[in-house]
C-alpha cells in the first residue's frame, strides 16, 4: 500500500501560492491509517520514550497512538490560549508569516526522553520551534519523527543535529 496515495494536494491553501498536504483521507481510510500507526511506530529506535509531542493539531491524530503503544505520556503543543495551565511560548517564522505555540510548564521534566511528532515536514520552522520548547523545559529529543516530508523545501536544515524520520518523502 502507497500511503502517498492517501495525501491529497490542495492548492493554494492556507494561503496563495502554498500547495497544502490534506491527510484526511489517509485518516478516513481504516487500513491505511492503520499501516501508518504501524509504520511510524517502526521509525522509533528501541529507546526509552518518556514522552511523546505532538504539534497541533494534525501531530495529535498519530502522536496519541504513538505514546500509548510506547507506554509514554502525551503533550500537545498547541496555539496561544488554547491550554488551561501556565505555559511557555516559543514565536517563529512560517512561509506566510509568524506564529506562536505553547506548551504546559510542567508537560516535560528534566531529562525526559521525547520523540516529537508531527504530520508534514516542511519548511521546519514550526518543529524548530517545538524543539526549543522541549529544550526550555529540559527535554532530550530522541528523534522527530513526520509521516510525511516535502524534500524541496529542506526543512531538515532547520532541525540540524537532530534525528529525523519521515515515512516517506513529496
């Protein structure tokens, strides 16, 4: 099963002239979502996980899934005001603009081993960002890992030194 298959372009989307990587349908589809699950959760080396980030709110869908088959703990990063406890922020550059995501304070302790999850690798300005989130919060990054990566816009420059993985590449 090609799971690239299951990605649909759409145009011009959030904004124009950005060509958007819908995974609806992969998550509509029972058997591929299911490949999928499985897939990323083999991109995983064999380390101990504490915890798993995903990156609102496409990085939930997967980043849920993945904490509990590796007996870790979930935290979601989200947009301002959208969590109830007191949070760190991190502000970045987009292609389109800027933007900022938060984290609980207490989401990750001290030397906690986290894989960071998201969707689509793209430019790799909002995993930067979640990166020095975890970093703040004194978080050891084990891997980033992406269902998808667009290779072109080399995104991986931006998470220099860090271990990612991508399911496959656009």
């Amino acid at each position: 099963m090609d799971l690239k298959e299951y990605i649909r372009d759409i145009e011009d989307f959030p904004k124009e002239g950005i060509t958007f990587k819908d995974i609806t349908p992969l998550l509509g589809n029972a058997s591929a979502f299911a490949k999928a699950a499985t897939a990323l959760l083999e991109l995983v080396p064999d380390v101990q996980i504490d915890k798993v980030v995903g990156i609102e709110a496409r990085g939930f869908f997967f980043g849920t899934l993945l904490a509990e088959k590796l007996g870790a703990g979930f935290v979601p990063v989200r947009k301002p005001k959208k969590l109830p406890h007191t949070t760190i922020a991190q502000t970045y550059e987009l292609e389109y603009g800027t933007d900022t995501l938060e984290m609980h304070v207490d989401a990750i302790s001290k030397g906690d081993k986290v894989l960071l999850h998201d969707d689509v690798l793209a430019t790799g300005g909002t995993a930067a960002a979640v990166i020095q989130l975890i970093e703040k919060a004194g978080g050891a990054i084990v891997q980033c890992n992406f269902l998808g990566e667009i290779a072109f816009l080399e995104g991986r420059k931006k998470l220099e030194g860090q271990e990612v993985k991508a399911l496959f590449q656009f």
